[in-house]
C-alpha cells in the first residue's frame, strides 16, 4: 500500500506534514498529562503551553521540508506584517485547534496543517493525539491508528471516502463550544438529520471517513481552524462550499484570514473519485 501514496508529491508531502504533526502531538500530551494553566488572548479565546510547544515543534519542520515556502500560523500570525502575493504557495497552521475541548480534557483537539496553493488546499494532516486518530491527504485521503508513543509508519493507514448522505439517518455534525443561531437556521431547513456534536477539524474527519454527511458553519472561523480538515475532506470526495455554492478560498489577507460561512459535505455521487491513483 505504501506506495500508493508516493505517486505524486502531494502525497509525499501529506506524509510528511503527517509526520511533523506526530511529533507536536508529543509535545501537546505531555502538556495536557500535567497540571497546565490556561491563558485567555486579545481575542477571548484561550491559549495554554501546549499551542506554543506544539507550534515550536511545527514551524522549524516546516522550514526545513517547504524552504522558502511562507507559513502562517496562530499563535504567531501578526496581520501587520507583509502577506504573501496573492495565488502564493503556503502554509497554514493551527498546532491545537479546539483549545477549549484540550482545557475541558475530552480529548477533541487536533494539530491541523494545510499546503496551499493558488487559493486552494492541495495536502493537510489532522491529527487528533489524545484520541490517536491521525488522517492526511494528498491526492486521496487517508486515516491512520496513531499514538503519540510510535513513529509515523504510512503503510499502516487506510483509504478514506466520504459517503453519498444515506435517504434516513443522515448524520450533520455542529460544533461542541461554538453553536450559533444561523447554523441552527439553516440546519432546520435541511430535513431529518441526527446532530452530533463534536470538537475541532475533527467533524470534516468524520465526514471523509464516512462517518458523517453534513457540517455548516456560519459562526466565526479562521483559515487555519479548517483548510487541513478541508484538504482531507475533498481528497476524501466531498466538498466545502460557500453556502451560495462557490468555492471555499484561502489566503483572505485582506480580512486577516477570516472565513465566511462554509457548508461541508460528503460525497453527491457514487462514481469512483477521479484523483484515486488506484482507478
């Protein structure tokens, strides 16, 4: 199997930023097996040692495997400073999405990269290390048992697909600490749905492993909050859409990277997808 994934370097790369996300793991377990403190930012969301450590690990990796290549990351993001030209290759960041679910100790927190290009993800890892769910993609998608204890081994994941949304029994998956009124508006308009709720990029996870159908989200996002599960998801088949039904972009420098709405989605058709190297 491991070969599949080195047939282009979109997968070489998703393998790598897998491997880079493993290793901030570490440092975020160590953090969250001690008695941390936590800080809250500017912004009113919090921040403990786990981002810093997990960030300290990332962006020296990154420099290292992407030379020259801009990253952009959360805890060090400054919107004063010069962006990247627009179209640019680069890399977006999150080294602990879902510091509130870290800090609640749910174990729903995940290290999130994402490689950009021309306004699009092309590769991005989630990795969720309390709960030992890693999942990366390149040209296809793919998911890995992973513990912090082990090294990345590639030729242990398996293919991941988002599913056709089954006619009953539909899953939609809405944020554990951040529900919002629009969400909640457009959710009523969508049909039976069963809701769960769950923490961080892990809801595209779910939906590119199968697992899930639908995740709208209206509320406030960040481009690192979501361009990983995102790259993970559309290699998987699905999609994330603006809710007019245009493509989700990044590198919103203008905005300071802030998102609008987005609706993510599994699959729409049964037709084997067109980037699986094995078709």
């Amino acid at each position: 199997m491991a070969q599949t994934f080195y047939k282009t370097e979109r997968d070489r790369t998703s393998i790598e930023l897998a491997a880079i996300a493993v290793r901030a793991g570490a440092a975020i377990m160590e953090v969250y097996r001690s008695d941390f403190v936590t800080r809250t930012k500017a912004d009113d969301t919090p921040v403990t040692l786990a981002d810093h450590r997990a960030e300290a690990v990332i962006l020296p990796a990154l420099a290292n495997l992407l030379p020259g290549v801009p990253v952009i990351s959360e805890e060090s993001f400054d919107a004063s400073r010069p962006a990247p030209a627009s179209g640019a290759t680069f890399v977006l960041v999150d080294p602990l999405d879902g510091t509130r679910e870290f800090v609640k100790r749910n174990g729903e927190f995940t290290v999130n990269i994402a490689l950009i290009e021309a306004d699009r993800p092309i590769a991005g890892c989630v990795y969720a290390p309390a709960i030992g769910e890693l999942y990366f993609a390149g040209t296809g998608a793919y998911s890995i048992a992973q513990g912090v204890e082990s090294p990345l081994d590639a030729a242990t994941a398996h293919r991941v697909e988002a599913r056709v949304a089954p006619p009953r029994g539909a899953v939609a998956l809405v944020s554990r600490s951040h529900r919002d009124p629009d969400t909640e508006r457009f959710l009523a308009t969508q049909g039976e749905l069963r809701h769960e709720s769950i923490g961080s990029s892990l809801k595209f996870c779910r939906i590119a492993a199968g697992l899930a159908d639908l995740y709208p989200r209206f509320g406030p996002t960040m481009e690192w909050d979501i361009a990983a599960g995102h790259a993970v998801l559309q290699a998987a088949g699905g999609t994330v859409l603006t809710p007019q039904g245009a493509s989700f972009l990044y590198g919103k420098f203008a905005s300071a990277l802030r998102n609008g709405p987005f609706i993510a989605r599994g699959r729409t058709t049964q037709a084997p997808l067109f980037n699986d190297p094995e078709h």
